[in-house]
C-alpha cells in the first residue's frame, strides 16, 4: 500500500532500536519481541477499563460485525454509514462515565470485522470521516482521556470482512473471497496500526481480534511492528500469536499468576447497543470485578452505546453504582496481585505489600477457615476499621467474619502479616477438602489422567477438577461418606462452561440401602450453582448427568450442611 511503503525505512530504524535495547534483534525473524515488564506492570496495576463496541451498526440495534450478511444484508450493512449521525457524542461525557465506575482505561473498538474505522484513516474510505457527523472520535475521546487522566487504547481487529484482500467475508467470516491477497491486507493492517499508534498514541494497549488466516509468524510481525512504533506497549493474543496477555471472554479466566490477563465482558448481553438488552445487576458487576482480580486478571467491561452517540442512561447509572461501591475498595483493588488464595466460591484475595485483602462473595455464617500463611497476622480489620478476630491452628487460619462486614455484595476484611504477601506461592482456598474423608469414584475420567480424577472435585481446590472425555453426554459422580452425613443443600463449580452449562439434564441421588433416590433433579449447573432442599441423610450421593452437550467436569462439590 503507498501508506506502508512511505513508513517502511522509519521502521527498519525503530526495529535497530528495539535490538539496542537489549532484546533479540533476530527474535523478530521467528517471533515477537516481548513487552517491557514495566509495560506490562503498567497496564496490570489498573486492573479496570471500559471497552466500548460502537459503530453504524447501533442504526440496527444488531450485533456489530457478526450480523453483516446474516441479519442484515452486506450490501445494506456497508451502507449504514451513510446515515450515521451520533449528534450527542461527547468524549469527556464517555470519559467522565468510565472514571464514575472507577475505571482506569478505556479500549475503543478503532475497527471491528465488519471494517468501518472510526478515525481519519487515510488507508480507506470506509470511515467515520465519510459520515454525516464527519468528527475523528477516536482522536476525540484519545484526548479526553488524557485530559481526564485515563489511559487510552485501541481494539483493531485483524480479520476484516470489509476489505477485498482479505480472505474471508461475511456472514461470520466464513465465506471464501474468490480473490484475495493476505500479504496486500496484511500490509494495510500495518499500515493502519502505524496511523493509530503514531497519531493517537502512545496507546495504553493494542486489543487484536478474531485472526482467522494469520499465522503466528504473521501475528508476530504485526506485532513487531507495533513495539517498533511503541516499545512500551503491551500486546493481546490475538494476533495468532500469544502476546502479552490473554484474553478469556464473557467469562472470568482461571487464577494465573505467571502470565497477565483480562477477561472481556459486556454490562448486557450484547456487545454492541440493543434495545433493552439485560442489564446485569450490581452485584452480578461487582463479583466479576472481585473474581477477576482475585485470580490475578485484568477487567474490561463493555458498554454499547447509541447510535445518538450516549451511552444509555441505565447503563451509565450501573457503572456509577459500580464507582461508588468501586471508591471504598480502591486500595484493595489497584496496583495488587491476585491471591495468595486462589479463587473460590466463597472468597478472593489481593495482595500488595504487607497487606492481603479479603472478598468473601456469600454472607458470613460464622468462622472461616482458610490455608495457613508463612508469616503472622498481626492484624485484621473490617472496612470501618473493626478489629476481627484471627487464630492459627494446626494447619489453617481461622477467621471470624463478622456479620457486620456485609455489604449485600461482599464482606471485606483486610488483613496485615509479618512478611511480604507477595511471597506466597499461590494457596488452595480451604485447609481442608470440602468433605473430609470422602471419597469420589466416576464413570469415566478424560485421559485416564490422575489429573483430572474424581477426586478432584472433593479435594478443596478449585483450581483443579474431575473431567469426563471429549464427547461424553452422560455420566455420573459418586462421592462416598466415611460416616452417615446430613446436608440441606448443596453447591457445585462446573468448569468450561462460560455463560452456559454443559450439563442439560441431571439429578443429585442419595444411597438407600442398595436403591439410589433422587433428592433434586436440574435442568442446568454452570458456575456457582447452589440450591437448597429438605435435609436429608445418607452415606454417598451421586451426581447423576442425564444429558450433557460436551464432558461434564467440575472443579468442586460441596455439601450445605443443615441449619443448627
């Protein structure tokens, strides 16, 4: 492309630099050059920013890129543009909404796969400068963000169903161009990545989509490009290649301490604006915010705005709910790590310093007892300051929760320890498995591997789980008691299974003598499930799945116990 071929020399100089720096000039050859850890601290230690999907697409209140050519015709999908006029857009409005939430970043969808820029690229005319509002947004709310102190980056996706080299077209980038040239596009990707960071820049991060035909060497020298323009930027792995951080979508990512993340979520169910779209209540907001932290990632939280240019009212009023909850944490939250405990139903942690923070996600019912520390806790207090009470005993921590530190949300305690948090090598939740001296055997196990045994479901760590072979759509879980045990409910953690269960159809059986008797029959589990019933009593129960749409696994069964 002309554009590309004018930076090409300016590049070759930048890449020298990178090589200078330190890091491996010939590991562009065969990779990526790594982001600078400072870069990546940077970025981790704001830990929430606001994604915003928007575009013509908001005309149809339909999903942007992936209704091109399914619910909407190409042809009447490319043309949206041509009446898109978002007279009330005001950056510092979008601005002021996400520092209300408490966010820290904003990532703006610069191009989605449907192709549509909203900056003043001169690579095509298939832009917001084309429109009749005729205003370059992304250079808009890039300086509203510095004025308000928020960092900026920019979502550009690498497929592009739009464009006539690349490979694959709409609906969902599934049709195959008769005619096409991946080097061509691949070069017009670069060259407009070059406008972003040089023009709006420098970017917090680029936030790469959906690769679809690139390869991880192709992947590599976008990115190469990127910290040749940037050196300190940081990099999703989207590309084809892995980058700097993951990305788990609509779901919160499993605790991963050695390599960054941020999980991707809407505040509805679509990504882009929908007329009354579900609107997630507060603590649902909250608790993702708690759970992501806690297991070390960042949190993006998307927002669709309208095709007037507002993000809607109800929407902006959650994220100011989400802020004003969001203030009294803060400490908890920015510039910490996640853990020492890992993730768990009950609880999550974060840590900086001597410090370790407690979310505890259920309503305290009395003492919790938790994996022992390596060092003393010298204090605990509660958000307003109330002493609680701690003891070591063999083997665990005991923390007295007091009712008090429930907000209807979470019970916050924070704790001080005689070392450096940060030193903890990452700990299960619990001291001990959730039903001890139980015993679990299943009808299958994936791989025969000790890895992902029945056990797992009953050893206290949610980090591991039970897990059934690819393809499985009946099975079952046995857990056996070492003495007759009474419960009134019970709570299991399905893994895998995102926003949807695995599991259709199943029932919770208690051991009568030889004969098995249904005491709850589901339809679904997914993550967090709980339920309660009339308190029963017996020596084994036996997860029964009836149907299934791919293995069952799960990383936890716990037993409600009755209520004295």
């Amino acid at each position: 492309m002309k554009r590309f071929s004018m930076i090409g020399a300016s590049v070759v100089f930048a890449l020298m630099a990178i090589g200078d720096d330190g890091r491996n000039l010939a590991s562009l050859v065969q990779g990526a050059v790594p982001a600078r850890p400072e870069a990546v601290k940077r970025w981790r230690d704001l830990r929430f920013g606001m994604f915003i999907h928007w575009g013509p697409v908001s005309l149809t209140g339909k999903e942007i890129g992936w209704s091109r050519g399914r619910e909407t015709p190409v042809e009447a999908y490319d043309s949206l543009y041509k009446r898109f006029n978002p007279v009330k857009f005001n950056a510092d409005e979008w601005a002021a909404i996400a520092k209300a939430a408490g966010m820290k970043y904003i990532v703006l969808t610069t191009k989605h796969h449907d192709g549509f820029c909203l900056w003043d690229t001169k690579e095509t005319d298939y832009n917001i400068m084309k429109t009749p509002f005729g205003r370059d947004v992304t250079k808009e709310l890039s300086d509203a963000c510095r004025r308000s102190g928020l960092a900026f980056g920019a979502y550009y996706s690498t497929c592009d169903w739009h464009h006539p080299d690349f490979p694959l077209t709409s609906p969902g980038g599934k049709t195959l161009r008769a005619t096409h040239d991946l080097d061509r596009y691949t070069d017009y990707m670069k060259a407009q990545v070059w406008e972003l960071l040089v023009n709006y820049g420098p970017l917090l991060c680029l936030w790469h989509d959906v690769p679809q035909q690139f390869d991880v060497r192709r992947g590599a020298g976008v990115i190469n490009l990127e910290r040749a323009v940037q050196p300190d930027i940081v990099v999703n792995n989207r590309t084809r290649h892995p980058g700097d951080f993951d990305t788990p979508e609509q779901r919160i990512g499993k605790f991963q301490f050695d390599r960054p993340w941020e999980t991707c979520m809407t505040i509805c169910r679509q990504w882009a604006w929908k007329p009354d779209d579900n609107l997630k209540p507060l603590d649902v907001c909250i608790r993702a915010l708690l759970r992501t932290i806690g297991g070390d990632g960042n949190f993006l939280f998307n927002v669709g705005p309208r095709p007037d240019g507002l993000i809607e009212p109800r929407q902006a009023a959650r994220l100011r709910e989400m802020g004003e909850w969001v203030a009294r944490h803060g400490t908890a939250i920015y510039a910490t790590r996640g853990g020492p405990w890992k993730p768990s139903a009950l609880m999550v942690s974060t840590r900086a310093g001597s410090t370790i923070n407690l979310f505890f996600l259920k309503e305290p019912s009395g003492p919790v007892t938790l994996a022992p520390l390596p060092f003393a806790v010298t204090s605990a207090r509660t958000l307003d300051g109330k002493e609680v009470r701690t003891e070591v005993r063999k083997d665990a921590l005991v923390i007295d929760v007091p009712a008090c530190a429930w907000d209807g949300i979470a019970a916050f305690v924070e704790l001080s320890v005689a070392g450096d948090a940060l030193s903890v090598e990452p700990l299960s939740a619990f001291a001990l498995p959730s039903m001890p001296g139980a015993t679990a055997t299943a009808s299958a196990v994936f791989g025969n591997n000790p890895k992902y045994a029945p056990a797992m479901a009953v050893d206290g760590d949610e980090a591991t789980r039970w897990a059934t072979p690819a393809g499985t759509h009946q099975a079952w879980l046995r857990i056996d008691f070492p003495n007759e045990t009474a419960f009134s409910g019970i709570r299991i953690e399905e893994e895998c299974c995102g926003h949807s269960s695995r599991v259709k159809k199943w029932e919770l059986q208690k051991l009568d003598g030889e004969i098995w008797t249904t005491v709850y029959a589901g339809t679904g589990i997914g993550a967090h499930f709980e339920t309660a019933f009339n308190p029963v009593t017996t020596h084994a129960i036996r997860i029964n799945i009836i149907d299934a749409t791919e293995g069952p696994t799960f990383s936890e069964v716990h037993l409600l116990r009755p209520t004295p």
